[in-house]
C-alpha cells in the first residue's frame, strides 16, 4: 500500500509540476466552411494560432505587434500536443474547444530569433531540496500548495526544486530537509 501511495503522490507531483510546457486552456473557436470537416480544418489553424497568442500574453506578459509575423508553420514546430475538449459539428459549421501545450525551450528559441527574449527559469529564485519519503508523503497536501517540482525519488528520498521563499515554510512544519543548492 505504502508503495502504491508514493507512486500515485509521485506521478501526481510530476504532472502538476511539469514545467517543460506552457499550457493554454478553454480556446474556442466557431468556423464556417463548405462543409463541417473544411470548418473543422480551418478551425484548427485557428485555434493554434489564437493559444500562442494567447500564451505569449499572458505567460510571457509580451504585448509586442511582431508576434502576429510568426507564421503557423512555425507555432505548429512549438506544439507539443493539442487537445480537442468538445466540439459540434452541422452541415457548414464547426464549434471547438481546445486545450494546446507548448514547448517552453522552443518558444523561447522562437520568439528569440524575433528579437524577444525571455527567462523560462529563474534559477536564482529556486532552490534544490532533499527530504524523507515519509516526510513528503505525510505533508503531501502542502507541498502540492508550494508548487514543488520533484526531480529525483528513491524509496526513501526525494528530491525537488521549490520557491527559495518557502524554505522557512519547512522550519515551521519541522521537515528534515537537506539543501543541496
């Protein structure tokens, strides 16, 4: 059972902290067409198009005209996965709700030869922590609220990146805790 917890609280905490993505949610787009499936087609660029401006926006807070150059060639190679989260077809037209994940290395590749740089990590910002599996598995709820991004585990350690602000957070629950950055 004790094995069964760690896996599920692991791959639990590697979903949630997956920080290798932009994700963009609840894009909908209504497109009219010949018929559904060229709507549905159409849609797609669309929907492409409209979360990469999206994510330029609101993740990067970039306002900048030169984004709406990038053709979708280029978006599509920053595109890790897409999801479709509900659609309707009728005879000309196609209503989709759409979910995208970008890949934050090949955003910022992109928007780099457009002469925007940004910093995906923050490296002085984080620290690396190690800590007891058992401690882990017992404050699991508060860990989840401090967003940690777990880099190694064992069956009786872990390893993770957390917010440099938080580490007082661990003096008060009494955590044994190495640092190791």
């Amino acid at each position: 059972m004790k094995r069964f917890l760690f896996l599920f609280i692991i791959t639990h905490f590697c979903a949630l902290a997956d920080s290798r993505y932009f994700e963009i949610k609840d894009i909908e787009i209504k497109q009219k067409g010949n018929n559904s499936l060229i709507a549905k087609q159409n849609a797609l660029h669309l929907a492409m198009s409209s979360a990469f401006q999206k994510m330029v926006k609101t993740e990067l807070n970039e306002h900048v005209s030169s984004i709406n150059s990038i053709s979708n060639r280029q978006i599509q190679d920053c595109v890790y996965d897409y999801s479709i989260d509900q659609e309707k077809f009728s005879d000309s037209f196609y209503i989709g709700k759409f979910s995208y994940r970008f890949s934050k290395s090949k955003v910022a590749s992109l928007l780099k030869s457009y002469g925007i740089n940004i910093d995906l990590e923050d490296k002085t910002r984080t620290v690396q922590l190690a800590i007891y599996l058992n401690d882990f598995i017992l404050h699991e709820k508060k860990l989840r609220e401090l967003k940690v991004v777990v880099e190694k585990f064992s069956n009786k350690k872990i390893i993770f990146h957390i917010n440099r602000e938080y580490i007082n957070y661990f003096r008060k629950l009494r955590i044994k805790y190495a640092r190791l950055t």
